[in-house]
C-alpha cells in the first residue's frame, strides 16, 4: 500500500497531503470524542532511539516543541521535511525545538527510519525519535482522534498542546506561539484559512488556467505566510504552462529546482518535473532538459531502487520522446515493486512504453 502511494502520486494524484494507515478500514463507528485537546497537557514522549538530536525527557517550561508524526512511507510527510528544516533554523534561538517522532509498523521498520535519518537528517537538521511501540502514538494521535500523517503537535511555553493539525499551517501558527500570543481565537481562524487552502487545491484543476493562477494569486496575497506551501509548488508551474505563460513556468521551475538541489530535497525534484509533463504545452527544449535534469537529479537523491523516483524518470524520458530509455527505467521500477500488488501497478503504468515500440527508431 505504501508503495502505490507513491505511484498514486506520480499518476497525478498529488492532491494526497495526508497519508492515511494502511491497514484495512474496519466497519465504521461512531467516532469517540477526543481526550486530547489544544488546551490540554501534552503527554510525554518515550522513544526508544533519539536517531538525531537530544532526547527530551520532559517538555521544560519556557520553551516550545513542535512534536511532527510521520513515517518512511509518507510521501506527504517527507515533503514537508525540508520547510520543517527550515523552520527549526528560523525558531533555534527561541527556544523551539521540532521533533520527528515515528514508530514501528510493518512498513516503517527501525531499519527504515534509521536509514531515513541517516541519509536526509544531517540536512533536515532538526531532531528524530522513534519507537518500538505505539505507546506514545497512542496518547497523542490516537487520543486526538488523529489517523492521518503528518500530523503535529505545538506544545507552547506551559507544557500545554497549541495546536493540532497539519504542518503546512506551523507558519502561521508559530509566530505567534514562539512570541507566547497564541489565543482560542487564532486557533478558530485556522477554520477559515483551511478552507481556504482547499478552495486553492480546487482551483488548481480549474480548466480555465488564467482563473487558477488568478486564485492562486489572491490565495497568496490574503495567506502571505502560506503562500510557499510545498504542496503547491508542481500546481503552480502546471497552471503557469497551461495558460501559456512559458518563461514564467521555467523561471519558476528552474528556481525551485536549485533549491532542492541545495536542500537534497528529491521529492521537490520529482514534483517539478511531472509538473513539467503536461499535454497540450507546445515542445521547448529548454523545459525538456529541465524535465530529465529534474527526474534524474531526485532519482540520484532518491536512490537508484527507489520506486516512485524510477517511474518519474522513465515517464520523462517517455514524455520526451526516447522510449528505450522509458524502458529502461520502467524494467528497472519494476524490478524494485517488492510484492505482487505493486508489481502489477507497475505493469500497469509501463505497459505504454511498449505499445509504441513500432515508432521507435
């Protein structure tokens, strides 16, 4: 399941901004209210690795802890690490300290996060724990009603939970935590302003591309700290093309390509280059190279078995017209599908490769 995530995503499903637990959906309930709630004490945390950074104990007064839950096979998560990164070096010297915390599940082994945080953590820069059991997931996810990542936690100055949700609104929300201003009132216009953002992920779909960048814009210009969410970055170079507004498009693909190269960041990469793959934008070389140098930069990030990152760079090389080395690529991400279900996805996604060998020269 984890894995067809990451092919959902690559078929243009990037809507996804939380992953929801594999296991299969047991017959539905009525929903139990939560017993953790922002105004509650945060609960404490037990890890039994702290895999980057110091292990917090106790959560000391006076300073302030952004708790993030996520896992290997989160591809919402993962994108969202960077800007986290970026948080905590903005936030260092005030006290606050952003803590990823995981725990074992069949896919999300130790092996896993640890080789996770081995590869991106020294970059990412901020702390990581992990659990061998769902103890503290339970207290905190399962307690808060919560069963989708990423998901956070701000615990403010006095040891009580800020802030339940998302991490794409922490720019909002930590200014005014950091700064001990955060009141019931800000967390009701947190209402408004997710409303809002799902009216932009609508609008992204606008047929009519001018009226999208149009929403966008004025998205933008009222959510001013909102306005880089990683999320919207591919949407917006799409939206750019589709309405024709090519240099703007490369500008801003080329822009958001040498910062992810800078952050070794390969879901950034991805992102940009199957934003650069849509129909009906007449053939630009310059975009085209973009495109593969984008692919094959966060498949080298990535690592060379990593399967969403291997289909992204044979779907580029078809869309630029070399179906060998589609291909390629293709037998290669089929190689690395690791149980039957993924395998025949896979097939599934690669079988046009092959259709069209005939107009190979």
């Amino acid at each position: 399941m984890r894995k067809l995530l990451a092919i959902a995503i690559l078929a243009g499903l990037a809507g996804f901004v939380t992953a929801q637990d594999a296991k299969k959906d047991p017959p539905k309930k009525e929903k139990p209210e939560p017993t953790l709630k922002v105004g509650d004490p945060a609960p404490p945390i037990k890890a039994d690795k702290w895999l980057q950074g110091e292990a917090i104990k106790t959560f000391t007064p006076g300073k302030v802890y952004v708790v993030e839950f996520w896992a290997t096979w989160c591809g919402p998560c993962i994108v969202m690490m960077p800007h986290m990164g970026e948080m905590q070096a903005e936030y260092k010297d005030r006290g606050v300290t952003f803590i990823g915390y995981t725990s074992k599940d069949q896919n999300n082994s130790e092996e896993k996060v640890t080789a996770f945080v081995k590869k991106r953590g020294p970059k990412l820069g901020y702390t990581f724990a992990y659990s061998d059991t769902r103890e503290t997931n339970d207290a905190w996810m399962k307690a808060a009603g919560r069963n989708g990542i990423p998901c956070c936690f701000v615990v403010d100055k006095k040891g009580t939970i800020a802030y339940i949700g998302h991490p794409m609104y922490l720019d909002v929300v930590m200014p005014k935590v950091a700064a001990g201003e955060w009141t019931e009132a800000d967390v009701k216009k947190l209402d408004e302003i997710e409303k809002d953002v799902n009216a932009v992920f609508r609008s992204i779909n606008n047929p009519d591309a001018e009226a999208g960048l149009k929403a966008v814009a004025e998205f933008d210009s009222k959510n001013p700290a909102l306005a880089h969410i990683p999320y919207f970055v591919g949407p917006k170079i799409s939206l750019l093309l589709r309405a024709k507004r090519i240099n703007e498009a490369k500008k801003m693909a080329a822009d958001v390509v040498a910062k992810a190269q800078k952050q070794e960041d390969p879901m950034a990469l991805n992102a940009v280059s199957r934003a650069l793959r849509i129909p009906g934008v007449p053939a630009d070389k310059e975009l085209t190279q973009l495109m593969l140098t984008s692919a094959e930069a966060g498949l080298k990030l990535a690592g060379e078995k990593d399967l969403g990152a291997l289909l992204n760079v044979a779907d580029a090389h078809f869309a630029a017209g070399d179906k060998a080395k589609a291909r390629e690529y293709g037998a290669k991400a089929l190689a690395a599908a690791d149980n039957p279900r993924t395998k025949e996805a896979v097939e599934r996604m690669i079988k046009k490769y092959d259709d069209e060998k005939k107009d190979d020269k």
